[in-house]
C-alpha cells in the first residue's frame, strides 16, 4: 500500500496544485497545502483500507487542509494574475477567467462539488466520498450549481 500511494502521491502532484490552487489563489499557499496533504496522508496511510479508494481518501485530505488554510484567513484572497511569478508551476486555471470567477463565486459547498467533479473528473461516488455528503445531496448540489452557471453566463451574454 505504501508503494502504490507514494506512486500516486508523486504522479499526480500538478492534479493536486491545480486543485489547491482553485480553492487558495495563491502559488505559495496552494504548495504548502499540497505538501501539509501529502504529509499528513503519509502519515495516515495505515487508516486506509481500500486501495481503490486512494484517489478519493487523498482529495478529502486535500480539500480539507485548503478550507483550513481559508478557514484561517477568514476570507478569499483574488490575486491579479500579474501579481503571480512565474516557476515551474503556471497558473493552473481554465483560460476563460470568468467561468473560474462564477464557479468561486458559488457558496462554497457547491463550488467545491464542481471544481472536483470537472476540474479533477472525479466521480459522483468520489465526490460524495470526499466531501462526506451522501450521494443525493453531491448529485442535488451538482445540478444546481450548474444552473446558477448557466444562469449567471446567459445574464452575462445578454448584457
């Protein structure tokens, strides 16, 4: 088991930026977040008894580290894309700034849902897994924050 999460844990290391960086904004903060993840889920491999649940034990991880980053700040930094220097990490967000800007615009519980399931392509049942939310309520949330998406881009068409 220690093999495959190490595996799994260095291949998909710009997955897990990219995802950090959705929630935190920040190149720093999204770092340290994916590294305090990777610490802690080495730290807690023996808690993990179903390898085909690596993927979904590690994002919960992951997500739960970048809301107690954001939990500490008290608010969501917006950082200029300007503001970010360049390394071997780029900015990790969908080209078109404003769909990126309506989905953190979205209550968190919801934006969370659909940063996981079409950013990362995790599954309903994945979702649920990391989130701790039955399959209903990720499916619930799902759907309606892609109403609000489709609302919010319609509105901003028509202007």
């Amino acid at each position: 088991m220690e093999k495959q999460l190490t595996d799994y844990l260095v291949t998909d290391q710009a997955r897990f930026y990219r995802l950090a960086y959705s929630y935190l904004k920040d190149r720093e903060e999204a770092l340290d977040a994916v590294q305090t993840a990777v610490c802690r889920a080495l730290e807690k491999q023996h808690e993990l008894k179903d390898s085909e649940a690596l993927r979904a034990w590690f994002y919960h991880i992951l997500v739960n580290v970048c809301m107690d980053v954001l939990r500490r700040r008290k608010r969501v930094m917006l950082v200029p894309p300007e503001a970010l220097d360049t390394g071997s990490y780029e900015d990790p967000m969908p080209s078109d700034g404003t769909l990126a800007q309506r989905v953190d615009a979205l209550p968190p519980e919801v934006g969370t849902i659909i940063k996981l399931r079409f950013y990362e392509d995790l599954s309903l049942k994945e979702i649920s897994t990391v989130t701790g939310c039955n399959l209903n309520t990720v499916k619930t949330r799902l759907y309606a924050g892609l109403k609000k998406l489709r609302v919010s881009m319609e509105g901003a068409e028509e202007r």
